[in-house]
C-alpha cells in the first residue's frame, strides 16, 4: 500500500492505494480557515497536522493496514503558504500565512516600483504577487517579535506545508523542487536557494529547509507520528505538480487542470526551464534524480471557493453539489456575471486590488443566476489561462485533462468544454493531487516505474464541445466587460478615502 497525504486549502484527506493504482480508501476533514482583516487568510498549522495525523489514522484504519503494509508516503500541499516554528519543539511562532492573503501587497508595489520585477522574473519564473511565499517571510520576519533574531540564531524555521507536515511526521526540515520554486527565493534554473534573493527579503538561508529530489528520501516516519508506522516518505510535490504527475502528463504538451479551490492550469514544458510569457508562470514540475521537469502554469485564485463562499457566506446553498442542478435549470445565465476576486486575480492578470463583482442583476436574479454564474466564471478563467499559454506560442491544446472536486459537476465540465472550444476529459480516479503524490512516492520508494505511472492514468468520460462560435464569443465579451469592472477596485476605493479625507 502507499498512503497520500494531500493538504488541501480548506482540510486534509488522506487516501490508500494498492500496489497497482487503485484507490483503496480515503478519508478527510476541514480544518478552520481565519480571516484576522480584509485580505488576510491564516491557518492554524497544529491544526493541520492534527487534522493530517487524524485523517491518516482513518484511512489506514479503514483498511486494516498493520506496520509493514505500507511501502511509503506520499505528501502533496497547498502551496506558497508559510509556517514558522521552533525546530528545538516543533510548535508553529505564528499561525500560517496562506497563499490567498494579500497582506504585503503594498510591499510587492515597492518591490516593483524598485525595479526588481525582471531579477526575479528571470531567476524564479514568478512574477511579484504577495501569492508567493518571500514577501510573507519577510513579513514575519519583521512584524513577530523577536522572530528576526530567533532565525539568526537557528531557533526558528520556515517551510511551505510539505516541509511543515515533513517535520512532523520525520523530524527532517526538508523540501523539494516544485514547492521551493513557489517562493520567490528559489533559482529553477541552479536549482537552489538564491543568495541575492535570500539578501532582497531578509531571509537566513539556515530558516530553510533542504531542497532534496521529488521522488526520493525524505525520511523515516516517527511511530508516533504515524501510529505505529515507520515507513519512508518518498514523494512529495506541491498540489498542483503532482496532479500534473498523476494525470500521466509526463511528455512536453501535455496539460491539466485541477478544479480546487482555485483552478491551476499546467502544461508540462520539458527539461529546459522555459521563457515564461506574459500573465503565465514557469516553475518546477518535478525533480526526479538528476532531471527536473519544468512547467507553464497558470494559477486562478478563487473558483471551488467562489462555491464555498455561496454556501458558507451568503448560505443560499447547503451544498457545493447544488449549483449543477440550479445551473442546470437556467436556459441561460440572463446576462449575470459573477467576477470571484475575492483574494485579488491570479493569471493571467495578476491584479491583488480586484475584488469580488456581481454584474447584470436584476428583481429577477435569484439563487440559480448566482450559482450559473460561479461556474461560469470558473470556466471563463480558465479559458483566458489556456489563451495566455496560446498567445505566447505554445501548442494550441487539443485536450484538457481535468481534475479536482468540480470535475464531478457535468454541467461546468460541458461548458467548460464549449467555451474553451476543445474536449475535456475526466481520468476514472478524479483524485489525481493524491495519485501525483501515491506516484512520486512509488517511484522514490522503487515500487513503480514512470511507464506505470503511465499506466495507471485511464479516462472515464469525455465531454465534447457543442456551442456555436458566435455565442461562445458573445459570453467571452460578457466575461471581459465584468472583469474591467472588478479590476483595481480595492485601490480604486482606497484612492477615494484618501481624497475624502
């Protein structure tokens, strides 16, 4: 058996698969998500791992694993989020800072305004967004008391999730390649920590961790740390790579998109770190032995949270599952847009000051337009992703591979694929994070080989694209006219206080 770890944004799960690919069992739980100001997203990281270390035990209990049964652990995580603890106790310094907050977007302006945008662009594929992980340790760094001269003197230590939950389960400060190219400090081109960058945000190179190979050593287990299993944690990849890795995308061309709580769009770029075109990331995909492969990526902030918003803030659904049947029930979306930048814009527009916008309303808008409208906008994102990627030369896809909770929704994966004009196809284990994850550390362990990973890769279902050019163009204009209106809003209203003032 090979346990997954996938920790998620909004909880953990934890799945079980045999020796062959087959998901055996899985179990998860939320965990609380805490907004301390406008902007600002934090996490518990103890809750994380007692929520992690729980769902573990669930799952193995479920299928009567015993010590012995489990050839290796497989982490994938939320990525860009920072933890911060002691490595003499392992107790968090501060609760961690998540990939949504936008908190030091004020800071990436000067960072701008200074001219470091085209370092940083060169030597990590990033763009300067408070998204990635640098600018929230040096925020740490300088609003934590004593924190600074805690990680002077090696009593405090950062980490992306893997390298969180990594410490916990083997006592080991480590990370990999596709999580240290989230941070905005690491060079994917050396392949290591950057020293100009470390020195650009104040960050000692010993708070950390080791960059080890995706698929490989990472460390035994603790007993305790697993109930009572001892095994190697021989894989690890941030979420979005290895759902690039567990939908098969192993050859230059290929992409997918995982329908989370965001929406990433990857396309596996090959073995040399590509030239990243505008709004679109080049990172890491996985470093396996001596061969790192390199991705473009487009990264979408809100789209399964724009659901979860529905049905936590506004309570006008119980359930994520309902919007396919509300949309369902609509002929049309009746000229409603919902623009979900309720943590800024990811690509390709890269705009933290946007905020969330409903368009088009009217006495007759109920429940239905809003929820339409939500998963429309996750498809709408996605296309301006895909046509990103396109205008910069790459391939024009002839396939979407999709993944993640909303590829269960029939109605968003149709029109998903009759906006973006090309199918979209649905691999028979949706849980592809955790099988990237099961993958890697299969391979680390020496129980698969890539054509395996290969093999274990099958599609389920295919929804082929049915809407006329003309009205896919008529709902694209819909989308851009929105979005003209949802960007800059934050500063837009800020610059306004200030005049009133």
């Amino acid at each position: 058996m090979i346990l997954a770890i996938d920790q998620g944004t909004t909880g953990t799960t934890c799945l079980v698969f045999d020796s062959g690919g087959e998901l055996l069992t899985r179990a998860g739980r939320e965990f609380e998500q805490h907004f301390p100001r406008p902007g600002w997203v934090e996490h518990d990281a103890t809750e994380i791992w007692e929520v992690t270390q729980a769902v573990a035990g669930e799952a193995l209990a479920d299928v009567g694993a015993r010590p012995g049964d489990v050839e290796a652990v497989g982490i994938t995580n939320q990525r860009e989020t920072v933890c911060v603890w002691d490595p003499a106790t392992g107790e968090p310094l501060h609760r961690a800072l998540v990939w949504q907050d936008r908190r030091t977007a004020a800071r990436c302006d000067e960072l701008r305004e200074q001219g470091h945008e085209q370092l940083l662009r060169k030597r990590t594929g990033l763009v300067i967004d408070p998204y990635f992980s640098a600018t929230k340790i040096e925020w740490l760094l300088a609003n934590v008391e004593g924190l600074a001269e805690r990680a002077r003197r090696g009593r405090a230590v950062f980490g992306t999730v893997d390298s969180w939950i990594s410490f916990k389960l083997t006592g080991e400060h480590v990370t990999e390649p596709s999580n240290a190219s989230r941070t905005l400090l690491f060079d994917i081109h050396a392949g290591e920590w950057d020293d100009e960058l470390l020195e650009l945000f104040g960050v000692p190179r010993a708070a950390l961790p080791e960059v080890r190979p995706s698929a490989g050593d990472f460390g035994r287990t603790r007993g305790d740390a697993l109930h009572g299993h001892e095994v190697p944690v021989a894989g690890v990849a941030g979420d979005q790579q290895a759902a690039l890795f567990g939908q098969a995308c192993l050859e230059g061309g290929l992409g997918k998109n995982t329908y989370g709580t965001g929406s990433f769009v990857l396309l596996n770029a090959g073995s040399r770190a590509p030239e990243p075109p505008a709004g679109v990331l080049a990172t890491v995909g996985w470093r396996i032995g001596e061969r790192t492969v390199y991705a473009l990526e487009a990264s979408i902030f809100v789209t399964g949270a724009a659901l979860q918003w529905l049905r936590d803030g506004l309570a006008i659904i119980a359930q994520a599952s309902e919007s396919e049947a509300l949309a369902s029930g609509l002929q049309s979306n009746e000229g409603v847009y919902f623009v979900p930048a309720l943590t800024g814009l990811g690509s390709p527009h890269w705009d933290p000051y946007a905020r969330g916008t409903l368009l088009g309303l009217t006495r007759g808008t109920g429940r239905a337009h809003l929820a339409r409208a939500a998963l429309e906008a996750i498809a709408y994102q996605t296309v301006d992703a895909v046509r990103a990627m396109e205008a910069a030369g790459e391939e024009p896809l002839h396939e979407l591979r999709a993944d993640g909770g909303a590829s269960a929704n029939a109605w968003l994966m149709q029109f998903q694929a009759d906006v973006l004009g090309v199918p979209v196809v649905v691999p028979v284990v949706s849980e592809t994070t955790a099988l990237g994850a099961a993958g890697l550390a299969a391979v680390g362990a020496g129980v698969w080989t890539l054509d395996q990973v290969r093999g274990v890769w099958r599609a389920d279902r295919a929804y082929e694209p049915g809407m006329g050019a003309d009205e896919r163009e008529l709902l694209l204009a819909g989308w851009r006219a929105a979005l003209a209106r949802a960007g800059g809003w934050a500063k837009e209203v800020r610059n306004h206080s200030g005049a009133m003032e």
